[in-house]
C-alpha cells in the first residue's frame, strides 16, 4: 500500500512538499484529499465535520511535513491525521449534534412484492450498521476507518494508534464481535 504512493506520486513530490513547495503540496492534496474525507466522515458520521476535520488535517500536514521520516508512508501519516482530527472535531460538537432519518414507502412499494421488501431490508441494513457505528466511541470509529477504509495493517494502525500491533488486532476482534452482536437479529 505504501508503494502507491510512491509509483503515483514519487518520493521526490513529498520531499518538494516538505520544502515548501506549493505545488508539490497540491499535487499532494489532489491525491489524498478524498480518502481523508472518507476516513474523517467514518470516524464522525458527519459531512460538515468531516470536512472541517480534514480542512484542519491538510493545515497540520502543511506545517509538519518535514517531519515524516518515510516519504513513502505518507498515506498513512495522512490518513491518521484526518481520522485524529475528526475525533477531535467530533468531540467538541458531539453535545449538540443528533440525526434522525425519516424514511417514506410509498403504497405502490409496500404492494410490489418480494424484490421491494429485499431492497427495504438492504436499506434497513444499511442503517443498522449506520447505528451501530454511531454508537461506538470515536476512537473506535477511526480504527475501524484506518483498517477497512484506509487499509492499514496492524502494524500500520499500531503506529497511528500508539498501540502494539496485537494490541489492535485484538481490539478489532472486540470492535467486531460488538458490531456482529449489535447488528445480529434476535
């Protein structure tokens, strides 16, 4: 996964960055931007949030980038960014921030048959998971983002956690065994 970075971008991109050129930043930017949005709107569940968290991510990688040691691990260095700062972003607006979706069937739907009640049961689904991931801590929600969205290996997530590297897989185990439970119809 490191090597994406290198073969999209080049090692030489991320060292111009961190020098101070502005359009090796962009170019940059242009590359990761989406991901960390991805990553950030797991974690909080929340687009304005999201997008703020990596507004504020994207100010903290400009002015650190110097320090990243490996140019080729800056997809995660990013990404863990992103998902620290939409924990911290979502912490300060979690106090006043509740979601409720209203869903609406039409008539026609309820009397369409098996297909339609699939597609409901796939959309029900859907929020379940939705549910449950809110009701997880944000740290938790950004662990399961840097693994499944953002694709880092425990030894990866160890680093962007402060954790061992078992000590995510085995915290992953429990994420997931809490969702399988939640999400398990009995």
């Amino acid at each position: 996964m490191t090597t994406i970075v290198a073969r999209t971008l080049g090692t030489d991109v991320v060292e111009q960055a961190a020098a101070g050129d502005q359009a090796a930043f962009a170019r940059i930017v242009a590359a990761h931007h989406d991901d960390m949005v991805r990553i950030s709107y797991l974690v909080c569940g929340d687009v304005e949030v999201a997008h703020e968290a990596v507004a504020a991510a994207w100010a903290i990688a400009w002015r650190k980038l110097r320090t990243l040691r490996e140019p080729e691990r800056l997809r995660p260095w990013l990404t863990a960014i992103a998902a620290n700062e939409a924990r911290r972003v979502a912490g300060r607006k979690r106090e006043h921030r509740h979601h409720v979706v209203e869903l609406e069937m039409a008539a026609s739907e309820l009397d369409a048959g098996p297909g339609a009640l699939a597609r409901s049961q796939a959309g029900a689904d859907v929020l379940d998971l939705r549910d449950a991931l809110r009701k997880l801590e944000p740290s938790d929600r950004a662990l399961l983002a840097l693994r499944y969205v953002g694709g880092f290996n425990s030894t990866e997530l160890g680093l962007a956690t402060g954790m061992s590297a078992s000590g995510t897989r085995a915290r992953l185990a429990r994420l997931l065994a809490r969702l399988r439970s939640e999400l398990r119809d009995d």
